[in-house]
DNA sequence: TGCTACCGTGACAACGGTGTCAGGCGGCCC
DNA sequence: GGGCCGCCTGACACCGTTGTCACGGTAGCA
C-alpha cells in the first residue's frame, strides 16, 4: 500500500455558480435564476445552465443564499431534547422530522441530560447556525435562555414541559388527569393501598403526577399513606428498591402506580423478584414497547407522541412562517390501555 | 383578545458585528478578532467589544463566518439513519453526538425509511447546507449518492452496512460470526431442527446472517432444511405468522434463530400464543429492552451499538481533520448474552 | 412610423463575516 | 537623533449568493 499523503489532494475545489456561469456562458444571475426556478429564462439558457451544472457536480450552498436572502432563513431548526436515545424523546424527534420535511427544513437534534449548563451552550451553537426556530424541552426550572432566544426573534416551541411564563407557544400533555385515571382505574379494581413511585417533584411533570394521584385518592375517599409514596426515583434500580421496601411493610400495598417509565420496570422487576406479578396490580404512566408481551400485560397511561411532535412542528412552522397569533398552549390527553397488570383485584 | 397583525413588529434587526463595531467605537475587524479570540487585542478594547456585544445581544454569524473562512468549515455534519425513532439507530444518533459535541460540532439526524429516493433528497439537502462530513447508513444497493459526495470531497463514513467498494470508510458488524455463533449456541444445548426467520437477504446484513446460520449448520453435522428456513420477513406480524406456520409442521422445530429485533419479538409472540415459551428455543439476534424481564428472558447476539457510532464518528472527524489514510474498514464483533430462552433443551 | 410595454439578461451592490496587508505608534539600540 | 522592530489597529478585498435596476430588443398599438 501506498500512502498517498503530499499527493495532489487538492480537489478542484468545490464549484460555484461563478464556475457554472462561465462553462454555460451565460451571467451568475442567470445561473442563480434557474437554480432558484424562477421564472423568465429562456429554455435554451436554462438548458446550457442544467448541463453545466451536471458537468461541474455544482451544489448550491445554501448558507451563502440564505446570507443574502432577504428573509434570511436558513432552512434548519433546532430540537433540543433530554436525550435522542431516549424512545420517548426519539419518537417525537421523529415526528418533528416528518414535519420539518414538509417545509423543506432540516433538523438539528441535540440532547441536554437535562443539564441547564448543557442546554446553554447547544443554545449557543444553534444560535450560531441561525436556525429558523426551536423545539425544547426545557432542561430546567430556569427557562431564561430560551426565552431570551424567543425575545431576539427565534420562534420557540416549549414541548413537555410548559413555559410557565406564557409567553411562547407550548405543547403538553395532561399529566395530572392521566395519573388521576390511572389511580381511579385501580379504585374501580376494588384497590384501597395504592402506592405512589416518582421522580423529583420539581420537575414539572413529576409533580403533576403527584398530583393527579393525589386527587383520585381523595375523590375516591381514601387518604394519603405516606409510607406508600416514594419521590426522587432516579432510575430503574431505586425503583426497584422502593418497591421492594413497601412490598416488606406490614400492611405491603396491592397496587402500585408507577409515574414514570423506567419506575414501571424497576417495579416489574421487584414483583417478578417476589413472584407477585400476578398477584399485585400495576399501572405505569408512558407506554413503553412489549409491555404487551410481559405476563401479565402492564397496563399504562399512554402519551400520544407523534401526535405531540407533529402539534409542536406545526406551530412553530405556522411561526416561522410569519403566525403573530397569540401564544398557544395546547394540552392533549393521554389515554390508559388495560393490559392486564391493571386489572389484577386485590388478594 | 386583540390580534397585533400590523404592529410594529418588526424586530429591530438582530446585531450584527458592525453595529457591534459601532457602540464599540472600534473597526469591524476587531470586533472579529475578539468574537475568535485571536491574540493581539488590547485588554481595554476587548472589554469594550465585550460590552457591546452584551449589550446588544450580538450572536456570531457561523454560516457567514465559515464562508469567509480559508477552511471553510461548518461546525456541522450529517447523520443519514433509517429511522432516527428506531431504538437501534437512535442509540447510535447519541454515540456520534457524544463525539461531534466534544469537536464543537452539531449533528442533522434524518430518516431514510431505506428509500433510496428519500435518501438521495436528504443527501442533496445535506450537501446544499455544507456539512463537513457524513455518516451513512446506506438506503439500498446503490452507494452512488452517497459516493458521489465523497468524491466531491465530503468525508463519508458507512455503518452498519459496508460500502463494497471499499473507497470509504465504515464500520460494521460481523453479523455473520455472531448468526454463526447464535446457532452453535443452540446445538450446544442439544437442537438438530433449528428454524431461521430473517429479513430480505438483499438487505447485507440478512444475508450475512443468514450465511453464518447456514454455516454453523453445516459445521454441525446438520442440513439445511427449507421448510425452517423463512426469508422476507418484513415486520412482526409476519413474524409471527412465519413462526406459527413452523410450529404445525409434522417435524416442527425446536429452537428458533430470529435474525432481526423485529423478528424476534413476532417469534415470542407466537411462542406465547401457543404456551411454547417454556419448551421452543430462541436465540434473537439484536438485544432489546426488557429482554431479560420477559420469562424466560431472551437469549440473543448484541452489538455494541455505542461502539459502533463512537467509532464512525472518531473516523469521520479524523478525516474532516485532514487524515489522508488509506479507507479503513471497522468489525465489531457482537456477542451472546444467554438469559434463558437460548438455554432451553429440546423436548 | 413612432411610441410605449414588456421580456430576457447582465452589471453591480450587498448580506455578515474573515484574510491580508499596510500604517501608526512607542520603545530600544547605536 | 535616526533607524529599526514589534505590536495594535483598521482599510479593503473577497467568500458565494440574491435583490435591484438598467439595458437592448421585440411586439403591440395608435
């Protein structure tokens, strides 16, 4: 093998329209003209200019148009989420796409780990690239910087969690009537010690969750047992741990509800671990793939997220787009799916 | 509600580095050299750049930047996915933005759906914005797209599936070893009649994986039986019904190897429909969340997905860094993780 | 025939920045 | 005191493209 290194690595350098002018014979106007489909060329210029094109494997660059283009959008927006990964985030990553598609735009997807250090420096760096708008999922209580975005005239999308200030458009779900359902759910299955696992109250949707539970509870005449709510689960482990903790108690509870997807499957593992799957009742908020396939089924709380992505897409397009209608907040509501798990009565 | 249509809304222009200049009161040039950090600038008038750009608010323009610029980099690159809400893809989405964040770069992400056509619309979109390099995992048979870039002289990289051709570089999968590897597993445990179910074998990685069955069969004493052999399969339902027609052969199988997520999760469920989950091997390839909650917990060859996109991202910024190497080819070898439903002995 | 009304085309400036280079200034050495 | 050096700084051209406007030419009309 030879290295070729200090060869004529040199390539030709990429082509402008320049170069395309000069092999059609014809002015850079006409060339941007044709490249741009607007009208009054002549079929024969814009043939020459086509095959020149061809030729040289001209692209256009967008960036140097959109510089001098007098709306100076750039065709790119950004979406900002906890985590790609993540198949909640991932699913309506995909759905924004689908979108942004529609109108010609691409997408930027960059993941905060919910770290508000992070979330200010890709706010940064897509600020930078002049995108045409922003989709976030905020990544702390302090939603200062993307509204500062907002104010320099960058729309924004708030997506799961709302803007409390009002000020920008939001898409959210209604976290705290999905969790009321779920807890009534397991009230109608003769449930009375229904345990509470979550995340940290502050972050917003944990809290509505709470909440929610909270409020069925209540409706439902029973009362709060604090020894049967456990916050600030962080991950699959802790919840498996919390739950294993309440299942030791005296009076262990029949049913749980689980607020949050990886907190529904640290509690699957402690029941399976204790061999009370079929015997204690579940139901996780978020939907999650096979969740049907497990015996018993688990029965959630399910968000829609193509729908969420596509709603938060399209506002911020309509935005874009020039829409100076006031801020918009809309809240879709979640539905429960009886799988199984759910419906087990109490022993 | 009064509708503002009409008001002054027109922002007040957002800065730029002139304006910058002016509250400044120094040249453009060294509002520049300040926003670069490039040496050579009084302390006293840094500070005062500094202010202004606080003051109003001024974002560097990169896209006007990088076209001045001698390198002419745009801190940006393209990942060309099958479908960025695909566990498999999205998990990889996050490797290569883990790379791409640590050179300051930010990453588009887009779906193909292994539509060629689509394919060839994103790669012209990429190509328009000048994204410094590409990462691929290619839609159909023909790279020509995807190579034509490289010719023009952005760095592609191909995943998952190789360019065979060999002028790019990629990283890939010994799918064949880990499908060779996934069925010796089963004869180990005692299985002579073992079922394949996979994908089209146009698809590269089917039909390595399919090689590396037929391999092992025949390294194992056995032959290749037709009626256990099952091709284009193109989602779980179809699965399943592949998997359901096997079982009521005269001489039904008693192990199955999935060669692909999907399919693996159509084969369950047909084991569970027939209460075989206890009594027919599978060994999946690809793991899958959850796979070890389901009972038994399911067998399968995993990659090292994380690997994988690491690694095409060291490469493809090595090469946007100048690297002149020769095209490197990259195999991850995947590996067996027995949790059960592999482990299972013919009755 | 003379006038206007278009039509296709190109010259030129401008978008927001950076590379290049020359000039001003202070300090140091002879 | 003159010459030289190095450090800051700004003027200017230019990156690749599009908006504006003026040009020459042809068609339409009185």
């Amino acid at each position: 093998m030879t290295t070729v290194s200090g060869g004529p690595r040199t390539s030709p350098r990429t082509a402008t329209m320049r170069d395309v002018a000069a092999v059609a014979g014809v002015s850079l106007k006409t060339v941007s003209r044709v490249v741009n489909r607007e009208a009054g060329v002549s079929e024969d210029l814009e043939e020459r200019v086509i095959d020149a094109v061809q030729l040289l494997g001209y692209r256009h660059n967008l960036a140097a148009s959109s510089l001098r283009r007098t709306d100076g959008k750039t065709g790119t927006i950004g979406l900002l989420l906890e985590d790609v990964a993540n198949p909640y985030f991932s699913t309506l990553h995909r759905a924004v796409e689908n979108v942004a598609r529609r109108h010609g735009s691409l997408t930027f997807a960059a993941s905060s780990d919910a770290d508000p250090q992070r979330e200010r420096e890709l706010l940064h760096a897509l600020a930078s690239r002049k995108v045409d708008g922003l989709i976030a999922v905020p990544a702390g209580q302090d939603h200062a910087g993307l509204l500062h975005e907002h104010r320099l005239g960058t729309p924004v999308v708030f997506v799961d969690r709302p803007d409390l200030s009002g000020v920008a458009d939001s898409v959210t779900v209604d976290n705290r009537a999905g969790a009321d359902s779920a807890v009534r759910h397991l009230q109608a299955h003769g449930h009375r010690r229904i345990a509470y696992l979550g995340d940290r109250r502050e972050i917003w949707t944990a809290d509505q969750r709470y909440l929610g539970y909270r409020e069925a509870l209540l409706a439902g005449g029973l009362s709060l047992v604090p020894e049967l709510v456990q916050h600030d689960i962080l991950n699959t482990a802790e919840a498996e741990a919390a739950a294993i903790r309440m299942l030791a108690l005296d009076q262990p509870p029949s049913a749980f509800f689980a607020a949050q997807n990886l907190v529904t499957i640290g509690t699957l593992r402690a029941l399976q671990a204790a061999q009370l799957s079929r015997t204690v009742a579940v139901v996780g908020f978020d939907d999650f793939t096979l969740a049907n396939l497990l015996e018993p089924g688990i029965t959630v709380v399910s968000q829609d997220v193509n729908l969420i992505g596509r709603k938060a897409a399209e506002l911020l397009f309509g935005r874009i787009e020039g829409s100076a209608a006031a801020p918009q907040h809309i809240v879709t509501r979640p539905t429960l799916i009886p799988r199984g798990s759910g419906e087990i009565a109490p022993s």
